[in-house]
C-alpha cells in the first residue's frame, strides 16, 4: 500500500511539472494557443491543442457561433432539422460572402455544423492560402466540394455506424480554383510530385491538426476523389485519424 502511495505522489508531481512546463513553454513562446487551458481564438496561429478544442466545441454551439462571429466570419444559423433519430443538425451554419473569409464555396450556399464550419475558416487562414502562394504563386478564391449533410451510414452501407454526414459534421473537398484560373482536382491531380499534388498532400496534412479526421485517396478507394474532413466528437480527446 505505501509502495501504491509512493507512486500515485510521484504521478501527481509529475504532471503537475508537465502543466508547469507547458506554462512556461507557451510564456516563452507567447503563444497561449499551445496551452490546453486558454480559450480558443480562430485567428489565432494554429497551436498544440487547436484541433481539441475546435472539436470540443460540438457541445456548446453558442459558444461556436460567437467564436466565428469574433473572427470576422460571416453566417447564417440554420434552422434545426431533424430526419429520424440518426439524422439531422441544431448547430449548422451556412457561410456568407464577405467578411474575414473570402474562399468562396462551390456549389454556393455550404451549410456545416458550427465545428467544421469553425476549423474550416482556420485551415482557410493557416494552411490553403499560404500553401497556395508558397506552392503555387496565387491564391485561392473557391473550394469545391461534394457537400455535408447527408443521412447516411458509412460509406452508402446499409447497416453499421453512421456517418458524420448523417450530423452535417463532414465535408468532402473535391478541389480548388486559383486566381489565376488553374483548377486543382483531388481526383485528377493527387498522385506524382507536380506542385498541384505537393499543395494537396500539404493541406491535407495541415487538415490533420484541425480535424478529429481527414481522410484523402492515401485511406481507400472510396475516398479517389475527395478529402473527408469531420470534426467526430473522439477529436476533443486527442483521438485523431490522418490518412
């Protein structure tokens, strides 16, 4: 029992150093985004513990919602929608033209839950846009994408786990256009080492620390065309899933 004793104490001492540590870590750095305690900032650098709270905010849409709204991103909260007892969203908002984020959706009129919405406009500041420039010398001015919602289970089946789709807590990215006119396609341009297939990997691997999971044609065939990216409520844990 003392020896139990003796280890607990020695547990408790040691992640209370580790919070110390990190304390000072992030003071020195001036970077309280790395800090697992400090309120979340979306235009803030992306930090260590970005990706966990932009997925914890799937329980407080209140919360989400005066996030983006401090950011400068402009919304409309969509009305609660209900198809079933697996189907359905309270917390989606559709973006808006205009105001911080300026990648504008096709098709138009995107409609997320309020966490992919929140980590999308972050992966817009802190990973699309400098990949573009750095990578491809311009900008991008549209996204395409399969859309979010869709009551369905994984992956079309019939029975088994449902999809995020099925909570609007997904999108699937099928491209990009840039300002000088290219167009990216997941499908087309994912394989190889052309600058177009670099800026794919790269923010499909930026994806990865602000997603509980991003999926790209690396995980199976069902995803050729398109990056999967979902904010499952496993993320605030830490529990991410980057393929």
């Amino acid at each position: 029992m003392r020896a139990l004793r003796r280890i607990a104490g020695v547990v408790i001492l040691g992640g209370i150093l580790l919070s110390l540590l990190f304390l000072l870590w992030a003071m020195v750095r001036g970077r309280p985004q790395d800090l697992p305690w400090t309120p979340l900032d979306l235009g803030a650098p992306v930090g260590l513990f970005t990706g966990r709270k932009l997925t914890a905010l799937t329980s407080d849409a209140a919360a989400c919602r005066a996030l983006l709204d401090r950011a400068g991103v402009r919304f409309t909260a969509l009305p609660v929608r209900a198809d079933g007892a697996q189907c359905g969203y309270d917390d989606a908002v559709r973006f808006a033209t205009g105001g911080a984020r300026r990648i504008a959706y096709a098709p138009a009129g995107l409609g997320t839950a309020c966490p992919v919405a929140a980590a999308l406009a972050v992966w817009e500041w802190n990973v699309v846009q400098p990949q573009a420039e750095a990578i491809l010398g311009s900008r991008i001015v549209a996204i395409r994408h399969f859309g979010s919602y869709s009551c369905r289970r994984l992956y079309g089946r019939d029975q088994g786990n449902w999809s995020e789709h099925a909570r609007a807590n997904a999108i699937d990215i099928a491209g990009f256009q840039l300002a000088d006119g290219r167009s990216i396609s997941v499908a087309r341009d994912w394989t190889g080492h052309a600058p177009a297939a670099r800026f794919l990997h790269a923010v499909r691997d930026g994806a990865c620390d602000l997603f509980a999971t991003t999926l790209s044609p690396d995980y199976n065939e069902a995803h050729r065309d398109h990056l999967h990216l979902d904010q499952a409520a496993r993320g605030a844990t830490g529990w991410r899933a980057c393929r």
